[in-house]
C-alpha cells in the first residue's frame, strides 16, 4: 500500500470509526472479520512550513515566578507603583518587558510538515466476510 492510499484509509476509517461508536454498547467485543476495502479519492499534501511557537514563554508564568521570589510588602509596593506610574515610564517598561520576551521566543520557530487533505468525493467501501468458529 502506498502512503497516499494509506493516508486516504487512515482519515477515511476515522470518520467511519466516529460514526460507529455509536452503535458499540459497554463492554468487550470481540472481533474476527477479513474486510475487504475499494478506498478511491485525492489526497493533496501543501508545502512544509515554518511557524514561531506563540508564548512559549508565557508572561503570566514569568510574572509569577518573578512575584514569588519577593516578600508581601515588596509585592504591595510593586502594586501600588504601577497603579500611580507616569505613563511614560510604564510604556519603557513595557517595551523593555516586550524585548525580553521577544528574545526568549526567538528561537521557537518550528518545522512542520504541510497540510494534508482528501478530497469531498473520497470513499470507502467495504465487502465484510466473517469468519466461521472451527
């Protein structure tokens, strides 16, 4: 089997497997069938990609860390600076905040494969035979 057929089987038997479910009470079943399968459509693969992981380093998560390191009184007085701050400087410490962040995300770009898809009008059928107890 080639992996575009079996690429086309795989997404194809998933769907059938959602719909299935339903008809599958509690409990074990047990299974011996030979299925025979006509599996017909267009598979299309895109380009593999990059793409930058977004917040690998999450601001919250540094924020806290950042946070527990400090006793009660000094996370207080953080507080009320900010809520009393020149805007001028909140906005330098933002962007310094930005550019940390930025730094630390740079290398989070990522390989990844391109998008595979199959075509409206794929099919499955199927011929089941089951097999005989001896």
């Amino acid at each position: 089997m080639n992996a575009a057929t079996a690429t086309l089987l795989s997404k194809l038997a998933a769907d059938s497997a959602k719909d299935a479910r339903e008809g599958l009470s509690v409990g074990k079943h047990e299974v011996n069938e030979t299925v025979v399968l006509h599996v017909s459509g267009t598979v299309t693969v895109g380009e593999d990609y990059e793409q930058k992981i977004v917040l690998k380093a999450d601001p919250w998560t540094i924020l806290q860390a950042a946070l527990s390191h400090l006793n009660g009184v000094t996370v207080e007085s953080l507080v009320r600076e900010a809520l009393t701050a020149d805007p001028k400087l909140v906005k330098s410490i933002k962007e310094s905040a930005q550019d940390a962040m930025d730094a630390i995300n740079a290398p989070t770009l990522t390989a990844c494969k391109g998008k595979v898809t199959i075509s409206k009008d794929a099919s499955l059928t199927e011929t089941v035979s089951v097999a005989k107890a001896a």
